[in-house]
C-alpha cells in the first residue's frame, strides 16, 4: 500500500484530533485538576467590593495593621496592642483557592491582644486570609496571602 500526501494528511489530522479528545478526557475525570478558582456566591461579594476597600483604607488611615505569623503552633494573628482585646469583634476568614471544603471562619473573641488559629485545621499550602473586625463601631479589614 503507498501512502500518498493526501492520506498522510488525513493521518495526521485523525492522530492530531484523537490526542486532543484523549487529553480532554484526562483532564476532566482527573480530580487533581480539579480547582475552584472563585468564592461562592461571587457577584453578591462583588457588591460589597467598595465597603472592603474602605475599612482596608480605614484601618491603615488609623495605624491600626495587623501581623500576620505562621509558626510551629498554628497562625497568631497580632491585633494593636492599644486596643481593648474585649472590645474587639469579628471574623476570621481563611479561604483555600485549591478546594474550597479546607475554607474556615472563625470568629473573633479575644481576652488577650492576639488570636491563635491552631495548625491542627491547617493544610500545608497557599491561604488567602481575610479579618474583618470592628473596634468602637469602626470596620476594619485585613488581607493577606500566606504559605503555609
């Protein structure tokens, strides 16, 4: 059998589409590929963009940052320490970008001027954290992105 331009041609296009739909197939049924790259509920979030932006504006404005530490304990979020711990009341956000089922709140009760989030509800890996806290009727918010 002689294998002519034209059926080399053809060949070529069978191979080039059968890896394709062998490489469409592998990436939809394979779970380590499997991402979820935005929040639930997304466009509610996005309305409350502006309110964000203006307690982060805020809180540096009034020389209130937080520190943000990762160590062998867990992660110590560090509040100003002028501040009256009692008086403090918020949230604590810890969003996973890789599988949204590791993503944890907590809230924000403190006796002492930082807050400990224990390593044992802790993956290794990238987090995006989100304070959100109040403090004499002022909001305030913190982001940070930390590899854990």
């Amino acid at each position: 059998m002689k294998i002519n331009w034209g059926t080399g041609i053809v060949l070529a296009f069978i191979a080039f589409i059968t890896f394709i739909l062998y490489f469409v197939y592998r990436m939809s049924t394979d779970d380590r590929a499997n991402h979820d790259l935005v929040t639930e509920e997304y466009y509610k979030k996005e309305l409350n963009y502006q309110q964000e932006i203006d307690a982060t504006k805020k809180a540096a404005s009034m020389g209130v940052q937080l520190t943000v530490e990762k160590s062998e304990k867990g992660i110590t979020i560090q509040f100003p320490k002028h501040m009256d711990p009692n008086k403090i009341k918020g949230k604590v956000s810890l969003y996973r970008p890789s599988n949204k089922h590791l993503d944890i709140d907590f809230p924000i009760s403190l006796s002492k001027t930082h807050l400990l989030i224990p390593d044992n509800s802790l993956v290794d890996g990238r987090w995006d954290i989100t304070i959100a806290w109040n403090y004499d009727g002022n909001s305030f918010l913190h982001k940070e992105k930390l590899v854990y």
